[in-house]
C-alpha cells in the first residue's frame, strides 16, 4: 500500500473512492472494515490536505492590469 502522505490528491480519492465501495458492500470481515475505515479516513483527510493547499494557492493568484499578478483575493467554495 502507498504511504498517504506521499498520494496526489487523484490517487487518494480514487483509493478512498474504492474503499467506500468495499464498505458499502459489506462482504467484508469486521476486523478488515475497521482497517479500511481508519484508512478512508486518513484518505480523506489527505484529500481535505491537497485542497487546502491547492485554495491557498489560487487565493494567491489575482492578476490585473495586463494579466500581471496585482494581489491576493480570498476564493469561497473551494
């Protein structure tokens, strides 16, 4: 298994994306689904990691005048 710390945001949703599946189907033991549990859990906040990061990021990019870069503007809904 990947580390999660070292996924993309795609991989870590795709694997937490299989993980719900897995649960959702529930053909598998009790032992393995809170395994898989404590890692969509970790996906997720990977993926709440990469967003974050990814809003601070475009909050950066304002561009002006001329298309240069003029400021800072918060982005809502990310």
């Amino acid at each position: 298994m990947t580390e999660i710390a070292a996924m993309s945001f795609e991989d870590a949703m795709k694997e937490l994306e299989a993980v719900v599946g897995k649960l959702e189907r529930g053909d598998v033991a009790l032992e393995e689904s809170i395994a898989l549990y404590e890692r969509g859990a970790a996906l997720r906040a990977r993926c709440e990691e990469r967003l974050k990061a990814a809003e601070e990021k475009v909050e950066k990019i304002t561009l002006g005048e001329g298309g240069k870069p003029a400021g800072t503007t918060p982005v809502e809904g990310l």
